[in-house]
C-alpha cells in the first residue's frame, strides 16, 4: 500500500571526465580523447530499476554532447519508460556564460533530445546547481516547464542563490507562474539551517542509517523528496585524475564502490512510496 509520499530519483548524465571539479586538468577540448563509461553504468542504473516489482520510474538529465554521440542511449532511456530531461549541452556553467551564449545552448540540447526521442522535453537541470533569477527565465524562455536546479545548501562556492519565498510552494514544487515550475533539490532544514542531503557526494558520505533518517524526515516536511546521482557515481573502476587537488579526489571517489547497494537499499526501504519522474509529478501534460 502506497503511503502518500513522492520520491524523484534524478541522474544528471555526465561522462567521468565532464565534472565541474576536474575542468582545471581536463581540457573542454579534449574530451574526444578519453574513453566513454557511460553507457555500461547508465544500463547498471536501468537494470536495477527495472529489478523492482513496482517498476519506479526516474528523470534523466542527459547532456547534449552525450546524446549526439550516442542517440541509441537516449533512446533505450525512452523506451525503458523513464523521462529524459536535459542537462545543457556541454557542461559549461550557466552563471559563465552570456545570456545569449546560454539561450543557444539550452535549445540545441532540448532540439537535440525532442529529435532523438520524438517526445517533448520539459525540464532542465544547470551544471553544477549554478542558477539564479536571470537564468531562470533564459530557461522558461527557451520553452522548458521546470527546472530542477536549486540547491538550498549555501556552503557549496557554485550553487546558486534564489529567494522562493514569495512563489506558491506545493510539495517539493514551487509555481514560478502559471506554465513553469522550479524543483529543487531535497536538503533538511532543522531549526532554520540547511543540511545537504538530496544525493549524489553527500549520499555516498553519508552512512546510509543517517541518510535514511534525513531522508524520513524531509518526506514529512515536504511529502516529496527529490534525489540526484550521476552514473559515474556508480563507476569504481573508472580512470584516477591524480593531478586533481586531494580534496576533488576525495570528493569524487569516496565510496564510489558502494553507491549501487546503497540506491538498492534507499528504494527497498522507501518501496511504499510512489517513485515518479519529474513531470509527472508537476502533472504537464505531453504536447
């Protein structure tokens, strides 16, 4: 019996050598040269949800660079009955780029997405949580329905910032006006503080009781709880950048050898709730 509570699982779909923390030693320009682990490790993620009687559903956020490579991937991710969303095209930060710069790529990702799947894409999710209020509407302007970018956690130097206060708040959603919505990612308040919590290096930190007790207690807050990972999170034998600082390291590979049983253990022990893609939930209908 379903208990009234929404979980969102999210996979920002990036290859191992595209992540913000390791720009400084790999080069934009380089990226053909290294070899794609991505696909092996999005299978591992579809597999495993497809190991579930109650078959959850999920949102892809893929990078156009990505899906221009591999449109096949794209498709199997469709086809499989989960959304595919976009995560921008080459992984460049949002607050970098000029407004015009940034317009251009959030509709060559979606354009790209729509043509290999024929289906609408609606959401988007900025690299590295870079976002803000001028950002926003460049997206809603590009033609998406919802962003899911917010990261609430201010002690993170790329987040961005928003004030959502004075914006309609239903569950995990916020109505920006009436055709477009912001999603943010999941964090616990306590006593007016925010602690990091929605997924990805904070999930794999995090002893998994810890976690599961977090995640309980924003469920009550919200009713709904918005869950984020990359597929190189579940990679252990991908590539070491040794030139990386030792703290990007650390960020990067900690327990990445345990994050396939710990997704397993969260959506077992959450098997009550209802597991829905991002559009779903915000119920937009397909155009």
């Amino acid at each position: 019996m379903k208990t009234g509570k929404t979980i969102l699982l999210t996979f920002d779909v990036e290859e191992w050598f595209q992540v913000e923390n390791f720009k400084g030693y790999i080069p934009f320009s380089s990226w053909d040269s290294f070899e794609s682990r991505v696909e092996k490790h999005i299978h591992t993620l579809l597999d495993l949800l497809d190991s579930f009687s109650f078959a959850p559903k999920a949102t892809f956020f893929l990078l156009g660079w990505i899906a221009k490579r591999q449109p096949g991937l794209v498709k199997e991710i469709h086809n499989r009955g989960h959304e595919i969303a976009s995560h921008g095209f080459n992984h460049h930060l949002c607050t970098l780029q000029a407004e015009e710069q940034l317009a251009g790529d959030l509709k060559k990702s979606k354009h790209l997405l729509e043509e290999i799947t024929g289906n609408g894409v609606y959401g988007y999710r900025a690299p590295s949580f870079a976002i803000n209020r001028r950002i926003l509407e460049t997206i809603r302007e590009a033609g998406y329905l919802y962003d899911s970018s917010y990261n609430s956690f201010a002690m993170h130097g790329r987040y961005g910032v928003l004030d959502l206060s004075a914006f309609q708040r239903n569950g995990a959603a916020y109505h920006l006006n009436h055709n477009f919505y912001e999603l943010p990612l999941t964090n616990l308040e306590v006593a007016n503080r925010v602690f990091p919590l929605g997924g990805g290096g904070y999930f794999r930190l995090m002893p998994f009781f810890l976690f599961k007790q977090g995640m309980k207690r924003a469920l009550q807050q919200q009713n709904a709880f918005v869950f984020y990972a990359h597929p190189w999170e579940f990679d252990p034998g991908q590539p070491r950048v040794k030139q990386a600082s030792p703290g990007f390291r650390f960020r990067h590979y900690i327990n990445l050898n345990r994050t396939e049983k710990k997704l397993n253990a969260l959506i077992n022990t959450f098997k009550t709730a209802k597991f829905t893609t991002c559009r779903n939930y915000l119920k937009i209908r397909k155009g």
